[in-house]
C-alpha cells in the first residue's frame, strides 16, 4: 500500500499487478483489509488507476475477480501465469 499511496502521491498512473501463484486459503481479516484499502484507493483517487492485472492460474480466484472488475478503477483483467509477461504491458 505503501507504493500505490506514493503513486498517487506523486500524480503518476497508478498501474498494479498482482501475481498470485499459489493460493492455499484466505484469512477473512486479511480479505477485508485488502477491501477496506483498496476501496480507499479506489474511490479517493479514482483516477488515478489506469489499469490492474490479476496474474493466476488459481481457478477459484480468476473466477471471483471478474465479476467485480467492472468495479474496479480503471481497466482490469486477469491473465493465466503462462500470460505474464503480456500481463505486466
């Protein structure tokens, strides 16, 4: 949080892609802290978020990141890891 926050800071683009390549379970406080900062990013600076992609090949979590894309700041997509390197452009 700390780099998306100077980011935006800074009046750059913000650009993020998060890799996921081995998932086993998600602690629901780490789930809503997650939420909670990427919500304040998000709504306060919405602009400033050009694109997010999600790099996975955990079914469960490409399949729970579409729905709220259209949510999401900017554009969003997500990529399998043999896909990472077109993720990261």
């Amino acid at each position: 949080m700390p780099e998306l926050q100077k980011a935006v800071e800074q009046g750059g683009g913000v650009r993020m892609l998060d890799l996921i390549d081995r998932l086993e379970e998600m602690e629901p406080g780490a789930l809503w802290e997650d939420t909670k900062a990427g919500f304040d990013l998000g709504i306060r600076h919405h602009s400033a978020w050009e694109r997010t992609a999600l790099v996975t090949d955990q079914e469960w979590m490409a399949r729970s990141a579409r729905p709220p894309a259209w949510m999401a700041p900017g554009e969003s997509k997500v990529f399998p890891d043999a896909e990472l390197e077109e993720a990261k452009t």
